[in-house]
C-alpha cells in the first residue's frame, strides 16, 4: 500500500520559473562578454546544451564540442569556475531586478500546499546563489523559509540524470520515496526522480522540452495554470482538473495504474 503523500519536492530552472532561455543563457552570454570572450550561445545551442545539468558542466561541454580549437588555460577547473561565478552574478542581479518571474500558478500552488501541511523541498542542479535570489525576488522576501530543504548545486557529486539529489533531499527529510511527489520540467529531470523511486512526478513542459521524453511522468502538462487560465494536457489523465491544486496531486499520487 502506498504511503500517504507527505512532501513535494520540486526541480527549480524550467519547473517555477522559465529560467533557462531569457535568463541563464543571457547570463552566460553576460559572463563571456565581460571575460574578454567572443562566445555567443544563441536560443537554438542553448536549447543543445541544456542536454548537460549543472552550468560549469555545460561551458565544459561546449568547449568539448562546439568550440574545441579554444586554446585550454592549464587551470581548465579554474577558468570554468571563474566563468560560472562571474554568470552567477549576472543572473543573481537579473533576478534582482524582477527580470524572471515565476510561472502561472506556482505562488499560488505552495501557499495552497503549505495550508495543507504538506512539507516543501527543492532539488535542483543550478547553485544555491541562484535558488536564494529566485525565491526572495520572485516569490516572497522570506520564501527561502517554506522549503524544509534546498538540496542545490554541488551538493551531491553526481548531478541529474542522476537520482543523488532526490535522494539526498529524502534524506534530509527524513521520508521514503512512495511519500513524495516530485515536480520536473525535463527528461533529464524525470529519470533523476524515477531513479531515486519516486513514483508519483508531475511535469510542466516548457520551451525548451516540449519534446522530451517523458516515459515514467505521471502527468504531463503545459503550465500548473490558474482556475481562469487552463493547463492542457500532454500525456496522462488529469480526472476532470484544469489547474493544479492539492486535490489533483492527492489524485496523482494515490493512483495505482501507474
């Protein structure tokens, strides 16, 4: 018997916030430039390179791939980290100017969650620089406090696709996999929280993964939406709801046909 559903636990860029396309890879673009680089990652390599978690990877891969006559520094690790750090600031400070907002219908998903007594995690690939300055400026001033964990960044040595930051969140919490619902935005995302067993995953698509694969996905859909504004439904069943609230995720996670 499957265990009641206690905690949620949600992916960050692409899942509350449309982060990726008009806000990390501007910052990166930002960082390039201010480095002296002549690098340009428009839309459609962006979209290429997010096939890559975590950021430092990401310039990693790049430089392996699509640039690969780059004269390497002989402190590779320094340089990329110098790079990243520099593209925290530049997204931190976008941030700080109210330039990302959360998606439709996440503010009011939490406060509806957190009424509810249900506990709040967050397990993301992207820094904990980023996560504070996403919360505090698109969210609420004190919203860092609604998340029982932040699991983020380099936390765990092994980013998405694999499980190690689901699993190190459960942990924390204290919680078994069958006691919690995970939210996603990606394929990379949705194998992390299948390997971490997690069974019940909610995804959101976006721009960027609109295509994906989401073999594993309880419920896939466009947008958590509002009463007047409607998700619509891209695979799975979503038992008469046109927005996400508590009692579609009690739903979702209670079905045995998965």
């Amino acid at each position: 018997m499957m265990a009641e559903l206690e905690a949620l636990i949600f992916d960050v860029d692409g899942t509350l916030a449309d982060t990726e396309r008009d806000g990390h890879r501007v910052a990166f673009n930002r960082a390039f430039e201010t480095s002296g680089l002549d690098w340009e990652w428009s839309v459609t390599l962006y979209g290429k390179l997010l096939a890559v978690t975590g950021g430092k990877e990401r310039i990693r891969h790049y430089l392996d791939h699509y640039n690969p006559d780059y004269p390497r520094p002989d402190d590779l690790d320094g340089f990329i980290a110098a790079l990243h750090a520099s593209k925290t600031e530049h997204y931190t400070r976008m941030l700080s100017q109210g330039l990302i907002p959360m998606r439709n219908g996440v503010k009011r998903l939490l406060q509806e969650a957190r009424q509810a007594g249900l506990r709040l995690a967050i397990a993301t690939t992207t820094t904990p620089a980023n996560v504070s300055a996403l919360l505090q400026h698109s969210l609420s001033p004190d919203a860092e406090s609604w998340f029982e964990v932040i699991a983020a960044g380099d936390i765990v040595a092994a980013k998405k696709p694999a499980p190690d930051i689901y699993l190190w969140a459960m942990q924390q919490m204290g919680l078994p996999a069958d006691a919690c619902l995970a939210f996603e935005d990606s394929h990379n995302g949705v194998q992390s929280a299948q390997r971490a067993a997690i069974d019940s995953i909610l995804v959101t698509t976006n721009g960027y993964t609109d295509e994906d694969d989401f073999s594993g996905a309880t419920l896939v859909i466009d947008q958590f939406g509002e009463p007047d504004q409607p998700f619509q439904v891209k695979s799975g069943t979503a038992n008469g709801h046109n927005y996400v609230d508590i009692a579609l995720l009690q739903t979702l996670h209670g079905r045995s046909d998965r």
